[in-house]
C-alpha cells in the first residue's frame, strides 16, 4: 500500500499498462483530493473510494492527470467517480490503479478511464480481447458510442 | 412477447463467449476463485452446499413454449431431470458442473435466454406482475417498462460492483402481485392528466433488516424513466455502505441518510443527468410495447359446465378474472401436497409448453409464489387444461391456500441457510391436507426462510416461518401478519421458537384461532389485524 502521506503517492507513468491518449504523461507525483483543495499548484490527483469526485469539479481546468485507486477490484465507487468528471468536461488523463483487472477493463473504459495502471501487469492478449469484448452498448457512456437504442431509431 | 433483433442476439452471444472465455482462464489458473467468483456470480453460477447452482434470468417471468421446452431439455442434459422456480420468477438447477455451463449458456442463447446478472452485487433481473396483459385491474401492461430497464440494466458499465445486490419491480396496477414495495427500487406505471409516468419506491427489502420502500416520486415521465433510475442508482453507488455487507443495502442507506436527504441527492443528479444523453430515444420505449400487444382475442362462452365438484374447485381456487370476459388466467400449482414448492421435472416443463402453446397463445409465466400461470385460456378450454394437468400431478387446487407454500431451498441445497425449509413446508402441507383444514381455511399465505436473508419472504407471510441455528439444533420462529401485496405489512414475531415437530403443530394452533375467531368473509390476516397477537400468543404459549 502507498503512504498517502508520502510525496511519491500514486502510480508513475512507467507503471501505466494500457494508455488511449497520445499527449506527455503528467511526470510529477499526485497528490490527495483534499491536499489539492487546500493548496495546490498540482496538476495531477488522486481519487480513493471514500472521496467526492464532485469536488473537483470546479478546478477541472488546471488538472491534467486524475488517478483512481481501486483497492479492491470489488468496490465500484471508482465508476462513477469517473462518469462524475467525463459528465463534467473533464478531458485529462483518467487512471485506474490498483485492483485492476481484465474482466473490469471495458466498463472501465466506458466510464471514462482512458489509462491503465494494474498492480499486477495483465495478459496483454486477454486484456486485448477484454477491450473489444462488446460489439455494441445498451447504455450512453463517456465515450461517442452511438447506444443500440440510437441504432435501432437511426 | 418481446422478440430480440439482432443486437439483442449479439449482446447475448458475446457473453456466453466471454463467460467461456473467463471458464477457461479460471480452469487455466489465471484467475484465482476470488476473481473469478463475481464473474461467475454475474452469470447466475453460485457455488452451494453440493455443487455449482445455476440462475436462469426469465425476464419479467414471461416464457414462450419453446423457452420452457429448453428449460426441461437442460434440466435433462446439465441436471437431475428437474428444476425450482424461485421467488423473483426466475429458474434454478442445483447440480450444474462449471465446465458444462457455458455450452448450457449457449443452448439459452438459441432461445433469446441467458443468466446475465442473476446474481451478484448489480442489478438483477426485473421482476413484475404474472398477470401483465391479462389482468383485469391494470392501466397498462407493466412489461414494457420492464424491457426498457431489461436494457438498460444490462451490462451496466457504472453499476456492476454496486454495495450489494439491486433488485427491481414493475407493475401498474394499483392491487400490487409483485411485492413492488420490497424491492431496492419499486416502479408502478400510473396516470396524471391523461399521461402516464412512473412512481418511484426506493429502499425496500426482506433480508435481516426488513424495510418498506417509501415513494420518494410520484410521477416521473416515460421519457425520463431511465435517467431517473440512473440517478437512484449513482447516489446508492455512490454512498451506499461498503464496510459492512448486511448494512450495504439501498435501504439502509435511504434509512440512514433519510429519505428526504436520499431524494434531494437523487433529485439534483437526475437533474444533471437529464443534460447527458442517458435516455434512450421514446421511440424505443414505443417498439418494444408492439412486442406486448394484445394476443388475437376471440369471444366465446363465459360460462363452464362445472358438475364435476373436482373442476369445480380448481377453477373456482386457480383461474382469475381476465380483462377478456371470455378467458381466464389459470395458475399451474408447483406445489402438490408433501412436494416441493417450485419444483417442476422435465415432463412436467415439457407439458407446461405444451399447454402454454395450445391454451394461451404459447405464453406462460413464472409467479413469485413459485407457480406457473397460462395467462390467456378460453373458458371454453378449462377442462381440457385441467384435465391434461390432473394426470400431471399438476391440477393442487390451492392457489392461496395455505399449502401454497413459499419455500427457500433452505438447509437442503443453500450453503448460507442455517435450517431446512422443505421438509417443514412438506410436513405443513400434509398436515393440512390430512386433516381436512386446509379446505376450510381460505386465503392464507405461508412462507419459509431457512434463514435471516428471507429468501422465502416470511416478513410477508400472513404466517411466516423462519429456521435459525440454536446452539447446532435447528429452531423455528413463527411470525404473524405479514403481506406482500398493495397492503404491504412486516409479519411479527410470535415469540420463542419451536423444534421442528413443535413448528408445524404450531402452524396448526395459529390456524385453529383463525377458525375459532373469524367473521364472515375474514380472512387469516384480517381477523389477526383486528384482533391482534395475544390471542395467538394466548393458544400458543399460555
């Protein structure tokens, strides 16, 4: 487990596995939701179960990276912590760390997340398949993808 | 009945891929059984007491024949020859090997069938009412809405690893046959102003911590339906406790944060949601209601002959008016004196589709009490129906009665049941039958939980049963009272628990009270409502 009270907190981009995204990663460490409410001329942050992703809300502007920790792959709060920023115009990073896995890989796509960091490094075959699982979506996600309803009535 | 296109097949078919893919990284060891359990668990695969047990989903408990024909086809070829209708009207057989169950998956798939979200902590299959489109009472068929939310509650990107297991009813009318208030969120379809919307109940539920849903909406519009549950659902994902699984419920939440609180949160993310895009176009809403147009009705006679005193009782206990004077819905009991509530052999499955076909334009349902209704039967057809079923073992006149018992699969079958809720529901049922009382007592709904998670809704038994562990032995608490229905009541408890003899002579005390106190036309649970525990108490402990 990191020390959230440590600099080196969250994941560094040589610990990402999968990236959608063609921009520099952010280079320096993120930090808390609450030590970036409180000070912070960090650009990069870390999201844990427990914390509001609302509150981001209004900074969005001057944040490039959001990490979200999933300590257990079983606690889905990252999900909607994710929607919450995409729903609010976030177009930075968006990481899902921790409890990573390939059977979580595209919800968590759809929910926003467009960079991987697992704990444990995934078959890359597997998590290739994972990413292409689904042919169409019944619901509206964080992405473009036009819903089967949309299809049906088109 | 609803008919999948394309889409719909292919949703299907890339789950049974990725479930079989899953079975083979699991077999292969790069899953451990801790990863791959809510996996499997999202398909219907528990792991019981003597082997894997696998949930069929039959979305609001609607079968064609040729889905019940399958159902008995795997009962045959993955199973025992048999299987059990559950509480949420879906089916379950309990000798399934994890090896087998992606070919039986694939089988479902060629009948528009799965085991999508069956179980685990999302949400589950839709319930509703078993006499959608054929009852009398309702403003519309509720199945519909039900589709609609089938949708979208499938694969649900964000709602996956929810707190705990979410569970949804819909009906639309106002006499409530699917226990709608005890569900996570109960939707009934009404009418404002010549338009329809939907009521939202939110925090219901059985379980350790029985809750009654307060409506925290009276009316959201069709074109809103789903953006409303999405906001239900974000703020329970949300806040809804992760620390303590038997706190993790939306009822808990809704209780501890208060209902007030809960719908502003729901009320302010619905509003936000509305500018997103979640809902899907009302033209789709419109499509899938064509799929539940009326069947091809024809009148005929109203009336049948009824000197036979055996068909008479059956029609009188098991058919119910239906919205055409010409027909009726008529309830296939799964409960035969001493058998096992909703269980049903593949014969008997076969002969229920085939009946289904022939009587009632090859529809049938499964209803939350564990029966089978042919919703659409001519009057004129009531004999030979009745008759084809009697020499099935499948003609027990006694809808409501008191051996038209809910059961759990308890002790028997259920790694988490603390006692045996079968053999207790058999005894009852022979008792009653045995010494003639069954027939005189009326409605009575008698359900059994083999434990505090209530499967077997004793909080909603006007007589409810629920086995506990003492000190190794199993005891039995009786609870009075309860009702699922639009008068929904939470049963009390009685007092100290009876041995497994003492809870069936218990069951027969309660009764005789009933006989001895009962004014005209009461039944079980209005003389308990009006004259309350302690002459119950009275007979049972004084």
């Amino acid at each position: 487990m990191v020390d959230p009270q440590t600099s080196s907190l969250g994941t560094s981009p040589d610990d990402v596995q999968f990236r959608f995204r063609d921009d520099e990663p952010v280079d320096h460490a993120q930090v808390t939701v609450d030590a970036f409410l409180e000070q912070s001329n960090s650009s990069a942050v870390r999201i844990e179960p427990g914390d509001d992703a609302q509150a981001l809300i209004p900074h969005l502007d001057r944040i490039a990276l959001v990490e979200v920790n999933f300590p257990v792959y079983g606690d889905g709060r990252g999900y909607s912590a994710a929607r919450t920023l995409r729903e609010a115009g976030y177009t930075g990073e968006l990481r899902a760390v921790g409890d990573v896995l390939v059977d979580q890989l595209s919800n968590m796509r759809r929910c926003g997340f467009d960079s991987f960091a697992p704990d444990t490094p995934l078959d890359e075959a597997d998590a290739k398949a994972a990413f292409e699982r689904w042919p169409q979506h019944y619901q509206a996600g964080a992405d473009t993808v036009r819903t089967i309803a949309q299809l049906r009535h088109e | 009945m609803y008919k999948y296109d394309e889409y719909d097949q292919q949703m299907v078919d890339a789950r049974v891929d990725e479930f079989r893919d899953q079975v083979e990284r699991r077999l292969a060891g790069k899953l451990t059984e801790d990863q791959f359990k809510p996996l499997r668990l999202m398909n219907g695969l528990y792991l019981q007491l003597h082997a894997y047990m696998l949930r069929v989903a039959i979305p609001y408990g609607t079968l064609s024949g040729a889905q019940m024909h399958i159902l008995a086809d795997i009962a045959d070829k993955y199973d025992r020859g048999y299987g059990h209708f559950t509480t949420r009207q879906n089916i379950q057989y309990n000798w399934i090997k994890l090896e087998e169950a992606p070919d039986l998956m694939a089988d479902l798939a060629k009948v528009e069938m799965h085991a999508i979200q069956t179980s685990g902590n999302c949400i589950r299959n839709i319930s509703s009412d078993h006499f959608a489109g054929a009852a009398a009472d309702e403003l519309v068929d509720p199945r519909p809405y039900a589709e609609l939310l089938r949708q979208w509650s499938s694969f649900h990107p964000e709602f996956m690893y929810l707190p705990r297991k979410f569970k949804i009813a819909v009906i639309a009318s106002d006499t409530d046959r699917a226990a709608m208030r005890l569900h996570d969120i109960g939707i009934q379809i009404v009418e404002q102003n010549g338009e329809l919307g939907a009521a939202f109940y939110v925090g219901g539920g059985m379980g350790r911590t029985p809750m009654i849903a307060p409506c925290i909406r009276d009316f959201v519009p069709l074109d809103q339906l789903v953006t409303y549950s999405e906001a239900c659902l974000r703020v329970y994902n949300r806040h809804g406790r992760r620390d303590n699984k038997y706190k993790a419920r939306i009822k808990i939440l809704v209780h501890e944060m208060g209902a007030e609180e809960y719908t502003r949160q729901v009320e302010e993310e619905f509003a936000h949601l509305l500018d997103q895009g979640v809902e899907p176009p009302l033209a789709e809403l419109e499509r899938i209601r064509t799929f539940f147009e009326d069947p091809a009705f024809e009148d005929g006679p109203k009336t049948v002959d009824k000197s036979d005193p055996d068909f008479a009782l059956w029609v009188e206990r098991n058919t119910v008016r239906h919205k055409h004077d010409s027909y009726v819905s008529a309830v296939i009991s799964l409960k035969p004196v001493g058998g096992i509530p909703g269980d049903a052999t593949s014969a008997q499955m076969h002969l229920m589709a085939d009946l289904a076909t022939r009587f009632s334009f090859d529809e049938c349902r499964v209803m939350h009490t564990q029966n089978i209704v042919l919703p659409h039967v001519k009057i004129v057809d009531l004999h030979a129906l009745w008759t084809a079923l009697n020499e099935a073992g499948l003609g027990e006149p006694n809808l409501d009665q008191v051996g038209d018992i809910i059961a759990c699969p308890g002790l028997d079958y259920c790694s988490l049941a603390n006692a045996r809720s079968i053999p207790i529901s058999q005894q009852i049922s022979e008792r009653f039958a045995a010494n003639g009382k069954g027939d005189t007592l009326g409605e009575l709904k008698l359900k059994i939980s083999g434990c505090i998670n209530a499967c077997g809704h004793h909080h909603a038994g006007h007589i409810g049963i629920l086995g506990v562990d003492k000190k190794g032995v199993e005891n039995y608490q009786l609870l009075l009272g309860g009702s699922e229905a639009e008068d929904t009541s939470l049963a009390k408890i009685t007092g100290p628990g009876f041995d497994e003899a003492g809870i069936v002579d218990a069951v027969e005390t309660t009764a005789d009270v009933y006989l001895r106190e009962r004014e005209d036309g009461e039944r079980f649970l209005d003389t308990y409502r009006r004259i309350g525990m302690a002459p119950f108490k009275e007979a049972l402990y004084g």
